[in-house]
C-alpha cells in the first residue's frame, strides 16, 4: 500500500512539472509576441514625436495621423525583440511573422523552452520540453479632436485617446508622453 501511494505522489509531481513547463512555455510566448509589438509601438511613438519637431510646419497632419493610426512604415526588428524575450525566459524563438488582426499589426511568435519535465518514473514523459505560440497586436488609442490645431506644428494638438482628452505642446516635443499613452499592445491569441 506504501509503494502505491509513493507511486501516485510521485505521478502527481510528474503532472504538475509538466503543467508548470507549459506554463512556463506559455508565458515565454506571451513575452515574446509583447516585446515584439512593443519594439513597434516604441518606434510609431518615436515617429509621431518626430512630427512636432518639425519646426517649418511641412508636417500637414497626415503624416502625423499615419503614425498615430499605426499605419506608417516600420524598420525596426520586433523579430529581434521577440527572441531576446524569449532567451530571457529560457526559451528558443521558433518562428516569428508579421500578422494583422481586425486591422491591427502585430507579431505570431512560436517558442520551444530550453527547460523540460527532468526525469519522472512515468514512461514517455521524461525530460519533455514545451511549445508554445502567442500573438500580440498594436491597437491606436488616439483620434484627433480638433483638427484644425493639427496642421501647424506651433499650435497645440488636440487627441482623444481612450476616451480622454489629450493636449500635446509641440514646443515641449511630448516630453510628458509616453508609448502607452497613444498605442496599447495586447495578447489577441
């Protein structure tokens, strides 16, 4: 009877090691789908702030909006983020593609965990390592209110972001701004 419960202690620790490498897999997914849509979201912040400093006014507003509808052309590696989340948390970066989600880009990530179950007296089950896959999006949270205060980089930019009302001073060049104040990034899968 001893041995038997032993036994069925033992089965308990294999199931709950292998609960916890999925877990752990799952969780260096989502890292890594996040990072890579926060590399984005930090350089459509970095672009939108680059419209205020634009001193001569040759900034209409629509490039403005691009980077504020998360429309304008990236050339970062939300790729290279992906897979530094994913060593960090033990993790191999499988594969890593652009995806769009009801209109929001974002990032697929597929990972393996370099960490595994160890040895367990269940046949088949030891030193099993976990796969995972996550994707995460940018969603724009910022509308532009008053549109005539949008055209000429002197004045002050009026933006609805998440419902509340945002004043942007050029002259200060969005010093008091932050990525998450005009973009989310969210786990969609």
């Amino acid at each position: 009877m001893i041995a038997g419960l032993l036994f069925l202690a033992f089965a308990f620790f294999a199931v709950a090691q292998a609960g916890t490498v999925r877990n752990g897999g799952q969780t260096a997914a989502d890292a890594a789908a996040l990072g890579a849509a926060e590399d984005d979201r930090q350089q459509l912040f970095d672009g939108f702030l680059d419209t205020l400093d634009d001193e001569e006014g040759r900034d209409d507003g629509e490039g403005r909006q691009e980077w504020l509808d998360a429309v304008a052309p990236l050339s970062g590696d939300g790729c290279g983020a992906a897979a530094h989340f994913a060593d960090r948390n033990r993790s191999d970066l499988l594969s890593c593609d652009p995806v769009s989600r009801e209109g929001d880009d974002g990032y697929r990530v597929s990972i393996e965990t370099r960490f595994d179950t160890g040895d367990t007296i269940i046949p088949g089950t030891d030193n099993k390592t976990a796969k995972a896959t996550a994707t995460a999006v940018i969603r724009p949270r910022c509308e532009t209110g008053d549109t005539e205060n949008t055209t000429n980089a002197a004045e002050e930019i009026e933006l609805v972001c998440g419902g509340e009302e945002l004043t942007i001073d050029p002259e200060d060049g969005g010093r008091d701004l932050k990525p998450s104040d005009l973009f989310s990034v969210v786990l969609v899968e």
